[in-house]
C-alpha cells in the first residue's frame, strides 16, 4: 500500500537513455514522476491515479461502508409496512393531542378511537386524563363530575325487599301437580265425605270455611290454570272467590280430610286471586311468588263472600294449551 500511496510524483520531460562520462543516464518520459523521497519511478498518468487513489480508499475503508449497509439493510427490514391510507388517523381528535378534527376515514368512514399517547394523557389535568372522546363526544361537556357516584351498600339498603315478579321463559316447563291433599271443617270425623273424582275441594259457606287444598307444583311456568271436574256437586263459580296462598314450610303431608289444626301452615298475605275465564278455566297468577323452584307449595282457599261448593281437576292445563 505505501507504493500505491506515493503515486504523487512529480513528471519531467520524455525519457532518453543515453551514456555520459561512462555511466548510463534515463530521462523519464512525460506520464512517468520521480518519488524523490525513495528515487522510484512511478506513473504519472491523471486516470490511472484516480484509480488508485480510489482502490487505495476502499481498501482502508470498505469495511466502515459495509458495516453502514447493514445497518440500513436492517432499518429498512424492521420498518413498519401497511396498506392503511395515512389521512384515515387524522380525523381522530384526542383530547389533548393536537390533531385536527374534521377528517375522517376513507374506508370506514368515520374517526378511528385510537388511545392518545402518554404526552396527551398526561397533560390532561383531572380524573378525565385517561380519557379520549371522538369528534361528536368531545363537541359537548366532556368534564369529569366532580364526585364519584354513590353506590347503594349493605347499611344504605332496606331490611326487606318485595318479591320481583319472576317472567317465565317462552319454552317453559308447563305447571303440574305433584302433590296435593286438602283439609275440612269435618275432617277425621265419620260426617266427611270424599270429593268427587279425588278432586280439589274449595267450599265456602259464607262466613265460615269448610274445606281447603293444598298443591305442589312443579314446571317453570308462573301461571297455574285449573278446571273443575265435571259433576253436579259444583255449585256457586260464578260468584266464588278463590285464591292461591303460598305455603311456609318445606316438608308438609298431603293428607286427605285432614282437620285444619293438621293442615300445612300457610301465609294468608299476599295470595294471588283466582280469575275465572269464560270457558270455565280458573286461572291463577303466581309470578309474584318469584322462581318456581323456590316454591314450597299453594293453598286453595275460599275468599270472603257468598257461598259455594268448588271441586278442582288435579290435573293442570298448560299456559300455552289452546
């Protein structure tokens, strides 16, 4: 390399060999130069020495630009690629980042909700820092309230709350008796007599009960619907107040012509009145006795009123039966 490096000689006149005085005398030609540090003799042609000098500098500094065009290769190759138009991020507009509003996008036609960056939230001052709104939300008041909202706890509610009416599904299982036995004023005594068909009695004679029915129910519909046995013995529907009590004890016998000191305990508030339809079906809503799985039965008892003599069909007819 250090020859190559003195290629910068300085050029005489066109060489001639000749002798003088004995000794061999060389003129150098035009496009040759004289090292006069060393006395060699080097080319002094322009291009050639262009040459040079420029094989010279890639050999001391190729590997600086090799390491260069790496290090390009690799940004380029780890730079980010999508087909996504640019124009469709400016329509955002992030409370408190400085992009123009306005402009939506090509494609979806509408701003983008992409999170500020963490310069813009925290330049937000207030609990509404982390917080961004599109261009139709932050045209309003956008301020943070200045208080949480109170929530309820278990000191602020009440001690008790009303059963929610409980809305059966469309495809529920339609109501059945799976239990059931009533109570009589003559129960246990030689004077009782069996109702009709095995049926349900309800009697009422006036002021004064007679008889009563107790039923478990099992399905999910909240709507139970009776129909009385056909026999002479029922008379006074038209008139008769029947209502549908839950009764307060789980585990209770269905004993038939039990006395009424023997009968299941019941509550008498609130009960769900009976309502009888034109075709003769009494039905019976219980929604507001909530799941009915949570029931633990029904008592069938007479209302206040005119007297009368019902027996029930223990087999139920389903709420979506025409």
């Amino acid at each position: 390399m250090r020859d190559l490096e003195r290629l910068a000689g300085e050029p005489v006149g066109d060489a001639v060999a000749h002798s003088e005085g004995g000794s061999d005398v060389v003129e150098v030609p035009a496009p040759v130069a004289v090292d006069r540090a060393v006395g060699a003799v080097i080319i002094d042609d322009g291009f050639v020495r262009v040459v040079m000098r420029t094989s010279v500098h890639l050999r001391r500094y190729l590997p600086y630009y090799g390491a260069a065009a790496l290090w390009a290769f690799l940004m380029l190759a780890m730079a980010p690629r999508g087909g996504d138009d640019p124009a469709q991020f400016a329509g955002a507009n992030y409370r408190g980042s400085g992009v123009p509003a306005g402009r939506v996008s090509q494609t979806t036609g509408a701003a983008p909700t992409i999170p500020p960056s963490f310069d813009a939230m925290a330049a937000t001052p207030g609990p509404s820092a982390f917080s961004y709104f599109d261009d139709e939300a932050f045209a309003g008041d956008a301020s943070a309230p200045s208080e949480a909202p109170a929530f309820a706890t278990a000191d602020s509610l009440p001690s008790e709350f009303p059963a929610a009416p409980y809305e059966s599904h469309a495809t529920a299982e339609p109501l059945r008796i799976v239990k059931a036995g009533y109570s009589s004023r003559t129960g246990g005594t030689p004077l009782e007599q069996e109702p009709p068909e095995g049926g349900l009695p309800v009697v009422n004679a006036g002021s004064e009960t007679i008889k009563r029915s107790f039923i478990a129910l099992a399905g999910h519909e909240t709507v139970l619907r009776l129909r009385l046995v056909d026999h002479p013995s029922n008379v006074g529907a038209a008139q008769a107040i029947v209502r549908a009590c839950p009764i307060s004890v789980d585990e209770w016998q269905a004993a038939r012509g039990a006395t009424f000191a023997n009968e299941p305990r019941w509550s008498s508030d609130p009960c769900a009145r009976g309502e009888r339809l034109d075709d003769g079906v009494w039905t019976f809503d219980l929604s507001q006795f909530g799941d009915p799985e949570t029931w633990r039965g029904f008592t069938l008892t007479p209302g206040p009123g005119a007297p009368f003599n019902l027996t029930f069909s223990t087999t139920t007819i389903s709420t979506t039966s025409t």
